[in-house]
C-alpha cells in the first residue's frame, strides 16, 4: 500500500467533476491513506457531504466558524494544515484558484491551504470549460502558484461538460492517485539535505559611523530568506545570520539577528564547526570605518572625510578553513556579461558553487522579488537560470548543492 498511513487532505471545489471524487477517496483509502475532506459550499451542490464523510469515515469541514463551534473547531483549520502529509485540490476551479493565489482564506479550503506545512506537496487539478482554463487569469493564477512551488496537473483534453471538446477535463481518480502517491514518495524520499547544519547569512550590514548614521547598502534580505525557507523544507536545520530587514522567519529556521559585518562574523566563526554547508548571501559592507565616532557626529564643517577600512571577507574567511566534508557556497553580484568575474571569485574563494547574480536593477539584484542566476561549480559547469521568482531561484540553488553533495558520497 504505497499511502499507507499518510493524511491526504482532499479540498473539493464546486465542479462536475466533483462526480469523481467519491471514486478517488475509496482509491486513496485502498492504498492505506487516511483521507479528510474539505468543501467549499459549491463544492455541496455537485456532491453531498453525507457521500464524502461516509467513503473518508472522517467529518466533512467546510467553514471556519460551524454552527455551534467549539474551541477545538474554530482553530479545525490550523490543525487540518498540520495533520496533511499532502493538500490535493481536486478539482481546482478557476474561483478557488484565483482565491489561493491571492492568499484569501475565507473558508476552510482556502484557510488550510496556508496553513499546510511548508515542506508538504500542494496538488491543484484544474477542471473547467476550455476556455476558461485558457483564460489570461486562470493561467496568470496556476503560473504563480506554480512558481510557490504547488504541482499544478493540467487538465485532460476531450468532451466537456458543455458537450464542447477543450482543454479542461478532471484526470481519472487512478491518474490522480498515481501523481498522490508520486508527490508524497518524493517529498518522503530522504534529500540528502535532511539533518544536514545550514548556516546562511543574509541582508545587508550596518556599519556605524557614529551612534545614529550608518554605511549601508540596498539588501533586502529576500534570497537568503528563500533559501533559509527552501533548506528547511529539505529537512536541513537552518541558522540564518541576517542583518537588518523587515521580514518574517521561515518555519522551522533559527534566526540570529546581527547588525555590523563584525558581529556577523562572529556568528558565522560559532558555528563554523558545525556547519556543513554555509551559503553567503549577505550584502556584506565592503568597507566600515576605521573608528566609529561615539555619540553623535555635529555638522560644524563644510566637508568631512570619513576613513575606511576594509571588512574581513566573511564567506572566504570560512572557505579558508573548511573541513573536506563542508561546502561554500557564494553569490558574485554583476551586471550582465562578467561571467569571467563570477568564476575568478569562485577560485579566489575557493568556493564549491557560486550565483552569478546578474544585477540589473528593475528584475534581477537587490529588493525586487525575481532574480536571474547563473550556477557556477567547482568543476566550472554551468547552469542558467531563467528570471525566476527569488524562492524558485533558491529551490534550484539547492537542487544544485544536492547534487554535490550526491557527487561527493
Ligand atoms: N562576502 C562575505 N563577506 C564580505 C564580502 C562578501 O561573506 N566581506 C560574500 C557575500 O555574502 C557573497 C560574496 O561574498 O556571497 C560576494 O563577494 P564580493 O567579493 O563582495 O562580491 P561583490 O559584491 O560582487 O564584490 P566586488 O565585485 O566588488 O568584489
């Protein structure tokens, strides 16, 4: 029984192909999974919730307020997130799509698909009239939810319910079960990530040039936090070093917040030892100066000067000492065409794999939330990657660290 014991979370939108899903609960109990169901009202109309319940031997859920609810009920959408080894939507409707990818949560649906652990497959089966699923905003929809990461299975080509051929017919149960049992064998299949110490550090430093100005610079911390969040849904234990930023912290990573390139360091020298793979996505300030002034500096000359001196190289500083079985991972930011840059910085370094980072300012660089990245590795083999959002980016980065690290075995 390839589920045996896994929670399949089913959310069931208002679709005929609804028709289906009592079929697909049965096969799902076959395999061994424990099956919940969720509605949405529409969902009722095309399938009763007493059919549902009865296949799943379990409550059907639809709001997030029951008449009558307890305490144990109204918190039902926060517990049924964390109970699901896999969320399959099915079948997904243009209405619910577009809910979903905007992040509204007005029922139980909509509520435990946000609340699913991060690291837990997401499965939408789109079904509807061809044109429909054609639409600019359906496909604007599965593209970005597809983009966070959810496995979007495109619907089927054939007779609609309209009686029009399309694209836009619910796959099988059977097809349905096989990509179920696919999704959560894979997330099951150990990454070789799992357990491994991460240490990545992000954000910008503050470099003090009296006790309230700073040098500084434009980071927002975004692709070390979608790293932090993609290496911990690979089952690795995270510490993220970040300097200054106004964002929240994945599930499951320790933070250590710090503020000038020196205390960074000092973070990173605690857990030089037992890190095995440390990923350096900090802006770090080039430069701090010499002596910070104490107090505050007064404006009584025309001009100043300000000395600088440089910062210690926090990611070489690690590189130089690291153990064979430790890896180094870099960024080199450039605009486009300094390729030669990047691959000179992975020697200097001594780096097992660097980003090239292409800054260009509007899509790729710092604050925005795509990056276009180019992998470099030790053995000078190159991948390109396409303008991705920041977490796509970051989930490639790891497939790459992945596969040195499946090299190195
Ligand atoms: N880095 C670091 N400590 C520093 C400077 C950089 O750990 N003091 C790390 C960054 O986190 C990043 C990489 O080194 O992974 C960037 O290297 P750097 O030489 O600073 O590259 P650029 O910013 O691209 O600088 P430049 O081209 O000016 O040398």
């Amino acid at each position: 029984m390839k589920l045996n014991d896994k929670n399949i979370l089913l959310g069931v939108c208002g679709g005929i192909a609804a028709y289906k899903i009592p079929l697909l609960i049965r096969l799902l109990k076959k395999q061994g999974a424990n099956v919940r169901v969720v509605v949405t009202r529409a969902a009722t109309r095309f399938v009763t919730e007493l059919t549902l319940s009865t296949l799943s031997q379990e409550p059907v859920c639809q709001d997030i307020f029951p008449d009558g609810s307890s305490t144990d009920e109204w918190t039902r959408h926060i517990a049924i997130g964390e109970w699901a080894d896999a969320y399959v939507i099915a079948p997904a409707t243009a209405n619910t799509i577009a809910k979903l990818a905007a992040g509204i949560c007005d029922d139980m649906l909509s509520a435990s698909f946000i609340t699913l652990r991060p690291n837990k497959p997401k499965l939408l089966f789109p079904a509807m009239d061809g044109e429909m699923f054609e639409s600019a905003s359906v496909q604007r929809n599965l593209s970005w939810l597809s983009e966070q990461g959810c496995i979007v299975v495109n619907p089927e080509s054939g007779q609609l319910a309209s009686g029009q051929c399309g694209t836009g017919r619910m796959p099988e149960p059977e097809t349905i079960t096989d990509v179920i049992e696919q999704a959560v064998t894979i997330t099951q299949n150990d990454s070789v990530l799992r357990g491994k110490s991460v240490v990545i550090t992000a954000g910008p430093t503050r470099e003090k040039i009296d006790d309230v100005r700073f040098i500084s610079n434009y980071s927002s911390g975004k692709m070390g936090f979608a790293l932090a969040k993609a290496a911990a849904a690979k089952g690795a234990e995270v510490t993220l070093i970040t300097g200054p930023v106004h964002l929240h912290t994945p599930e499951g990573v320790t933070r250590l917040n710090v503020e000038s390139s020196e205390e960074m360091q000092n973070a990173v020298r605690e857990h030089h030892t037992s890190c095995d793979i440390f990923i350096g996505a900090a802006a770090v300030a080039d430069y701090r100066p010499v002596e910070a002034i104490s107090g505050k500096f007064r404006k009584e000359h025309e001009t100043m000067e300000i000395s600088l001196v440089k910062n210690p190289d926090i990611l070489a500083g690690f590189s130089e000492q690291k153990k064979a079985h430790q890896l180094a991972i870099g960024f080199s930011l450039e605009t486009a065409g300094n390729l030669d840059h990047a691959k000179a910085k992975l020697k200097q370094k001594k780096l097992d794999l660097i980003a090239y980072n292409t800054f260009d300012g509007k899509t790729s660089g710092f604050e925005v939330d795509t990056n276009m990245l180019t992998l470099i590795d030790n053995s000078l083999s190159i991948q390109e990657l396409p303008l991705l959002s920041k977490q796509k980016a970051a989930e490639k980065m790891l497939d790459a660290i992945e596969k040195l690290l499946n090299s190195s075995k």
